[in-house]
C-alpha cells in the first residue's frame, strides 16, 4: 500500500496525461483541417502556427488522416507548401542574379552523359531529359543552377558562394531538410517537390518549377521568353 500523498500524486499525474493526450488530439484535428481547406483552396490561414502545428504533431495528424482514410501525402505537400509562402516575400525580393537553384541527380535521364566535377554534375544540355533546357532557361535569367552529386554537396556551396535565396527540387525528405537548412542560414528557400521520387529517372512538374524560377513581384520587369518545359 502507498501512503495517501503517493496515490494522490498518482492520481494527479494520470489527469495531466489524460489532458494533455486530450489537448493534442483537439490540436492535430483543428491543423488537419486547416491542412485540408489548404489544400482544397490554396489559401492559408494562421499560416506561421499552422506550420508549427504540423511541424510538432505531425505524426499524430498522419494518423489521424490515415484513421479516416485519407492520403497522408496532403500533410507533406501543404507542409511545403506552406514554407515557400512563408519564405515568399522575402525570396522575390532577391534578384535572379543571387539565386541559387539545386536539381536533384536522379531527375537526369539514365543515360546522362554529364561527367562529375566539383561544382556538381556538368549539363552538356543533350536533350535526353529536361534538365539541360532548365538550366539554359534558369542562366538566362541570371540563376546560378547546380546538379546535386550527394547530400553534403549543398552545405558546401552555400558555404562558398552564399547564395542569398535558393531553389530547391527534391523528395518531400530532402525538400523538408533543405528548406530548415536555408532556415538555419536565413536564406529565403522555395521547393518544388518530384512527382515520383526514387535514385534514377524521377519526374518533376517542370510547369511548377518554371512558375516558381519567373515568379516576380508585381511592379517588376517582364521575362524572357522560353523555348518550352523540358520533358
Ligand atoms: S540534358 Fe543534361 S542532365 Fe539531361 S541527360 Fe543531357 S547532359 Fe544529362
């Protein structure tokens, strides 16, 4: 038997947990709302908390969407979604010309003939995969573009040449690390996810990354034109 306090002290415990369990589950529904009406509209409400929200409960609002049988996948695309609005204003502010955009190795065709050097996988813009006409485009506009070799590759560069915002593609991993690695060294960063992830001949919406390279605040100069999305 346990002295009174103890069971009391128990006791009090148990209601904490019990209302805290109680609290998060109440949080992770009202941020898997918001995380659909997001999805659904394209607008964002209380954009800043509801990103803190996902970023704290997620585990529990991907339960929660695969409990009532929805696609846990609109929990990752709002997430990221959400960062590059967040990062949006101060990243139009930069000029094309201090922009760095980082393109994964994998969206290459597989058979790329680009050797590897230090400033990552040289393009020789073969017209096997879209990436040679992205990057031709991107330079035009006065983009610095780099095909990324392996993980520790960003840091490096970032490290050498500061970029003051940054392009990302990648999976919904490495979009997520890259865009709280630009967070650390408070570079405005925007990310466009692949369509299908994987090492070798992933896809991308080239339509989204063309959107996310052009987009300008109101006021500024028009574009150049552009010969077509890769493929
Ligand atoms: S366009 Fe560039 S990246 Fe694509 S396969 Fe050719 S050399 Fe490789």
């Amino acid at each position: 038997m346990f002295p009174e306090y103890v069971n009391q002290l128990f006791y009090l415990v148990g209601e904490v947990v019990v209302l805290l369990a109680a609290l998060i589950l109440i949080l992770s529904l009202i941020v898997s709302m918001l995380v659909l009406y997001s999805f659904k509209t394209g607008n964002f409400f209380a954009a800043r908390y509801m990103l803190l929200g996902i970023v704290l409960l997620e585990n529990v609002i991907t339960a929660l969407f695969w409990i009532f049988r929805a696609d846990d996948s609109i929990v990752d695309d709002v997430g990221v979604r959400l960062r590059n609005y967040i990062n949006s204003k101060k990243f139009l502010r930069v000029p094309f010309s201090m922009r760095f955009i980082f393109m994964p190795q994998c969206v290459r065709s597989t058979e790329c003939p680009a050797k590897l050097t230090p400033e990552g996988i040289m393009c020789v813009n073969c017209g096997r995969c879209g990436v040679g006409e992205a990057k031709r485009y991107a330079e035009g506009l006065g983009y610095r573009f780099f095909i990324v070799p392996g993980s520790s590759f960003i840091k490096r560069i970032i490290k050498k040449y500061q970029p003051r915002a940054i392009v990302g593609v990648g999976c919904h991993m490495e979009i997520k690390e890259g865009l709280d690695l630009c967070h650390r060294y408070g570079i405005p960063a925007r990310g466009v996810q692949l369509l299908t992830a994987g090492c070798v001949a992933t896809t991308l919406d080239w339509e989204q990354f063309y959107e996310t390279l052009t987009e300008i605040e109101p006021h500024c100069r028009s574009l150049p034109e552009k010969d077509g999305a890769g493929n």
